[in-house]
C-alpha cells in the first residue's frame, strides 16, 4: 500500500497528500453507507498510527 509505504520512508507531506486522495475514494465507495466509511476510516488511521510508532 503506497500510503504505508510513504509513512515508513518519512514522506510527511507525500502521506497526507496521499491519505485525503484515499480519504476522498473511500468516501465515494461508501457514500450510501457512512457506518462502513467510518469503520474503514478508522482501521487505515489505526494501521498507520501503529506504523508510525514502529518507525
């Protein structure tokens, strides 16, 4: 995944750059379905979270 990718090589701007672009598909994947969304949002933000404090 390009976004975990940015965040292990210390890509700050690249990561947030890249995580709205994929903020923005979920939203329109999900757009009839906001519990899905937020259950989606919350396991990308967890997964990096978790890598960010590996790094």
């Amino acid at each position: 995944m390009e976004l975990l990718w940015r965040v292990r090589i210390g890509d700050e701007e690249g990561s947030v750059a890249y995580l709205k672009i994929l903020l923005e598909r979920l939203a329109q994947a999900y757009k009839h379905n906001i519990d899905m969304f937020k259950s989606e949002t919350f396991d990308l933000i967890m997964t990096v979270s978790r890598l960010v404090l590996e790094v």
